[in-house]
C-alpha cells in the first residue's frame, strides 16, 4: 500500500483547523489559525536554518 505522507499531513492539518473552528466562539482570527497550523515554528526554524547557512 502506498500513502502519500503529504496528503495525509494535510489533511491532519485541516481536520486540526475543523476542531478549533468547532470549538471557537465565532470565526478564527489569524494567530488562531497561524498557532493551529503551527506557521510560527515553521517561519522560526525556517528562520533560524536561514541564518545558520548565512554564516
């Protein structure tokens, strides 16, 4: 059997996003979705591999 990890990776990510848009109060601001999706440890390491290659 063959799995595309990709696929599956996305769609963990939208069911996350499916359970905090069920639990809000109303609409999920943008650091709600960012802190979900976990952009800001990605932009972090992302950064961080960036300015490690620099020097």
């Amino acid at each position: 059997m063959v799995q595309d990890h990709v696929a599956l990776g996305e769609i963990e990510l939208c069911g996350e996003l499916i359970i905090a848009a069920s639990a809000a109060q109303g609409p999920l601001s943008l650091e709600s979705i960012d802190k979900v999706l976990k952009v800001a440890e990605v932009c972090t390491e992302s950064t961080v591999g960036s300015r490690a290659r620099r020097s």
